[in-house]
DNA sequence: TACCAGGTAAAAA
DNA sequence: TTTTTACATGGT
C-alpha cells in the first residue's frame, strides 16, 4: 500500500468510466473497491485518494504503468478547451483519457472493436483474454504477443472474431513490426507504419495515437460516436461527415486528442 | 424481430 | 476512381 501523486486535476471516478460503462474489462477490472491490474505477472490493486491513488503493491514499473492508465501523461491543466466544450470541461473537472499502457493491446482491442459495439466488442475481447492471458488473481495480464502468434484462425473464429479479423490479429501477432519503437515517430509515421499491416485503417491508427501514444493532435474522425458527438455540439442537426469532422479538427489544435474526449465523455454523460 | 453499432478490405460499378 | 458489399456479435 503506497500513495503515488497523479497530476492535478485528476478524478479518479471519470477516468476510470470507460472500464465499467461497456461492460467489465477483463484486463482492466473495475471493481467498488478499486482498479485491478496484472503488472509483470503480479497484481495490483488502484484505488482514489486524495491528490492521486493508493497503489498496492508499487514499484516503478507499476508507477509508470498506473499513471499512464490514467492519463497522467495529458497536460490538462494547460488545456484551453474551445469555448462550446468549455463549460463541459468545467463539469467533468479532473477527467482524464485513460490510455492503454501497451501497443499489443491497443490494437488488438480496436481490432475487435471495428464496426460492432463497444459492448459486443467487450464480450469477444473478454472471451480472447480469458484465451490466451494468464489471470493472476481477479484480473488477466492481456495475451501475449508470442502466445497469440502460435493460435489458429479457427482459435478466434470460435471465440466471436470475423475471420477477417481473426486474420488481422494473427498477422500482427506474427509481424515483425516492432510496435514499442512507434513511440518515436512522428503522428504521420506512425499512421503509415501501422495502415500497412491487414485490417489496420486510419481509424485504428487514429485512436493509437490518442489511447496509446497521448499524442495532442490525434483526431479520431473516422469514429462514429466522435461524429455523433461532434454533431451535438458542432453541428447544424444531422450527423456530420468524415471530411467535415476532419475539418473540425484545426479548430481545437492544439488539444484535438483531450478535446474528443471530453466530447465523447460529455455525450455519455449529458450534464 | 429487426436493426444498428467507436471499420476495413475487396468486389463491383 | 468511386461506390457497394460482406463481415460477426450483443444490446435494444
């Protein structure tokens, strides 16, 4: 039991929304006691105190595990939301974008989320990890890469995956893209690193950007619910295009990636 | 019961 | 080059 410090403004009950509001997260478990999570085969338990979170057990790899699970990477006290989105960020005080702490996982888990629900794509993605990860005590450590590599199409057929997808997620369990080195590239290199692997389109090379790699400019504008979102707030009663999100995107620069957060959290939870 | 949901690649026009 | 279609599951 140890006290880590996250960034100020922080509130650990809206960062840690998306881990119950689509339904359990296998990898990432909500539970009213806490946040579970499987850190190098050990787990550890998250839970909010005041000026950051109780952390039990940490070491520095937690430490940085955690932090980046909730954001604390984003500089939110220097962000200067668009005059409409301010008075919702004033409401959600303190939300910030919990990320995926690893790449494997994040494409994988946008994988699965392509074109179905976000809570269909919970219930594959859980069938997946109970699969192929290692629980330790209430929470898995997501599969591993090589664990993946060595299944068969029909090891995720079977499991809810189309067979397209099943084949996007062994070809990039068996590529040789190393995925931690995309940590230094740039937006654009990063995209065109990931859109030539199957089944990896600017949408999942989008939200990389932005639950991965916190990168301020990522603009997710393929996504469907930031459209409805962007609409709500932005738009003149129908749901805004592909393009005309995009054209949105300056408008924010340079806090595209907090600010589809915040409007994605804020059409959740209608103020 | 249908229909749609935080896309992508391949076929068809 | 642009438009259309197949894909799989879970919630409403």
């Amino acid at each position: 039991m140890a006290f880590l410090a996250v960034p100020q403004p922080f509130d650990f009950e809206l960062t840690t929304e998306r881990f119950r509001v689509f339904g359990p997260d296998f990898v990432t478990l909500w539970s009213p006691g806490g946040l579970h999570r499987v850190v190098g085969g050990r787990e550890v338990r998250v839970k909010a105190v005041p000026g950051g979170v109780d952390v039990d057990p940490l070491d520095e790899e937690t430490g940085r595990v955690v932090l980046k699970l909730l954001g604390g990477e984003f500089d939110l006290a220097g962000f200067e939301p668009d005059p409409v989105l301010a008075p919702e960020v004033a409401r959600l005080r303190g939300f910030r974008p919990a990320l995926a702490p690893e790449p494997f996982e994040m494409l994988v888990g946008a994988i699965t989320a392509q074109q179905i629900s976000v809570k269909a794509a919970r219930a594959v993605l859980n069938r997946f990890i109970e699969r192929f990860g290692v629980r330790a005590e209430r929470a898995y450590a997501f599969p591993a890469r090589d664990a993946v590599a060595v299944a068969s199409p029909e090891d995720l057929t079977t499991i809810g995956f189309s067979r397209s997808k099943a084949r996007y997620v062994l070809e990039l369990a068996r590529s040789d893209q190393d995925l931690d080195a995309l940590s230094s590239l740039s937006d654009d290199d990063v995209k065109a690193e990931l859109t030539r692997l199957p089944g990896i389109g600017e949408w999942t090379a989008d939200w990389f950007l932005a639950r991965h790699l916190a990168r301020p400019r990522a603009w997710p504008v393929g996504d469907l619910a930031l459209r409805y979102a962007v609409s709500a707030f932005y738009g003149d009663g129908r749901v805004l295009t592909i393009d005309e999100t995009r054209e949105l995107g300056p408008r924010f620069e340079p806090f595209q990636n907090l600010t589809a957060h915040y409007l994605l959290l804020a059409s959740r939870n209608p103020g």
